[in-house]
C-alpha cells in the first residue's frame, strides 16, 4: 500500500479463498486444484488437436465444440494458477492492475461460455427443425464468423466494468474473500460509490440469461419438433431427448448457481457464508470445464471412432 495525507491507496491485493480453511490442509487444496487444472486442460486440449488434425471434424458443430474448449482453457488458466500458489506457497498476493485483468477475463470468458452455448443451441435448433436449410445456413465460413463475432462481442459488458474500476479508489482492506478476483469482491472493497455494482449485475444478469432464454426456447423447438417428425424413430427421439437432458443438466450448473451468488447483495433474506459463496463459484466455474470433453466430445461417436483409430495405429507401430 501506499500511504497518502488523507488516506491510503491500495496497491495490491490478498486473495485470501476460504477464510476458515485450517493451514494443515493448504497442501491437500492445493493438489486439488492442480490436477483440476490439469484433467480440464488436457481433456479440451485433446480436442482441439483432434479437431486440427482430421479434416472430416472440420464442420459447424465441431467449430463450436472446439471453441468452448479453448474458452474452458483460457477460464481455467487465468483463475487458477493463482489460487493454486496461494494454497501451495501460501503467496495471495495480487497487483491491483493484474487483478483488474483477472476481474476482466474471468467475466470475459463467462459471457463467452453463455453466447457459445447460445450458438449451439441455435445450431442444433437448425440442424433438427430445418434439416433441408441446415447446410445453407450454417457453412464453415459462417459458423466461424458467428464464433469470432462472440469472442469479440463478449468483451463489451467486462470491459465497461474494468474501465469503471481504474477510476474507482480503493482505500480500505485489501483482502479479496473470493478463489480469484471478481466484480463482487472489487465493489466490496471499494471505497468510493458502490453503486456500480448494479449496473454490473444488470449486465451481468443481461448477458447470462438473455442467451439462457434463447437457448430453453430452442431446446423446447427441438423436442416439439422431433416428437412431430415422422422420420425420426422412437430410438431417434429417444437418443434426443437424452441429449437435450444431458446438456440441459450442464447448462443448469452453469446459469442457476450463478444467480444467487450475484443476487445475494440484493436480497436481505439470501445470505451464504463466504465458504459456501466461494464453493459454490468454484463448483459452476470448473465443473462444466472439467465435463464439458466428456459430454460434447467424447460421447460423440465420430470422435470416439477416430481415437479408435488412432489408438490402434499406435498399437499397430508399437508391434512392428
């Protein structure tokens, strides 16, 4: 910190993770979130190389796919390197222009997640309910159009709160109660207005559940729409709707627990304890990027038949 006649300005900050953690267990914690790390890399990382090395993988869907893998890779990297030295070196120290960065990018790639997860949705939408305009519509030129257009697009709501904070004081405590720098964290410490943090949970809750509405809608369209179908047999309908449940699951992890940790400051009668908010981040920020290879990836049967293949090639070269 430095210190200045009226007040003292905060230079940098402590990101603390759970407050009632004992020291004994900082090791254990530590390993933890370093093979979750490690499982929700390499697991997208598979993918992607997968999706580089075989041109028949190279249409809309598995564009998607491979987008939300190198999403789940850029969240992962940025908010758990840190956590980790905090647990392993006990080091939580954090610059406070570093820490508007993470604040950035952890909010960054979850507006990214939710408009990704709307363009798969829509995309399924399309593929199901207007098969015969499906390969016009959605090209490889226009998937990847749409797929740059989000990761452009998802900067704007994160990027009006960072620039909002480079200009707020922070003149207080300088410890962050939360896995990694956030805007809920930042507000709380600020010592200027903290009225901002309703235009960012208003931007917040625009950005998550504006696409989440979109995305219901569309999965509703496509089981209405199969049930109407006579081309689709009973297996087909039934292999639909599981598919819709499996990812319905998914989304719900991603979208609802993120409610009431944001909503809390609003409402008197939702109170967590920091242990609980912070699990409960923690569980919605890296369950789905741990799942998501093995629920859009690895249950699709082109993928599994091409590590199949690439597995018996490898046995083939290791006999001869």
């Amino acid at each position: 910190m430095t210190l200045n006649n009226n007040f003292t300005k905060v230079s940098e900050f402590i990101i603390v993770g759970f407050p009632d953690l004992q020291q004994e267990y900082f090791h254990l914690v530590a390993w933890i979130f370093f093979l979750l790390y490690v499982i929700t890399v390499v697991g997208n990382s598979i993918l992607v190389v997968i999706f580089s090395l075989e041109p028949s993988l190279q249409k809309p869907m598995y564009i998607i796919m491979v987008s939300l893998a190198l999403s789940d890779i850029g969240f992962a990297t940025v908010a758990l390197p840190k956590l980790i030295a905090r647990y392993w070196w006990n080091d939580g120290i954090i610059g406070i222009h570093t820490c508007f960065f993470q604040t950035h990018m952890i909010h960054y790639f979850g507006s990214l997640n939710s408009l990704i997860l709307l363009t798969m949705a829509l995309d399924r939408c399309l593929a199901v309910c207007f098969p015969f305009r499906y390969p016009l519509l959605m090209t490889v030129p226009n998937m990847v159009g749409l797929t740059v257009f989000c990761w452009i697009i998802a900067h704007i709501f994160p990027g009006i709160g960072t620039i909002n904070f480079t200009f707020a004081s922070f003149c207080g405590p300088n410890k962050i109660i939360q896995a990694f720098c956030d805007t809920l964290s930042l507000t709380a410490l600020s010592c200027g207005k903290t009225n901002q943090y309703g235009a960012s949970y208003g931007a917040a809750m625009f950005i998550l559940y504006f696409p989440l509405g979109l995305i219901i809608v569309s999965y509703f369209w496509i089981i209405i729409s199969v049930f109407r179908m006579k081309l689709y047999s009973l297996q087909g309908k039934k292999k639909t709707i599981s598919t819709c449940a499996t990812q319905g699951c998914i989304i719900s992890i991603y979208y609802i627990p993120r409610f009431f940790v944001y909503s809390t400051p609003f409402f008197p009668n939702l109170t967590m304890t920091a242990d609980k908010r912070i699990i409960t981040t923690l569980f919605y920020s890296f369950f789905p990027p741990l799942s998501n290879p093995f629920i859009y990836c690895l249950r699709t049967k082109e993928i599994k038949e091409i590590l199949k293949r690439w597995i018996q090639r490898r046995k083939r070269i290791a006999q001869g």
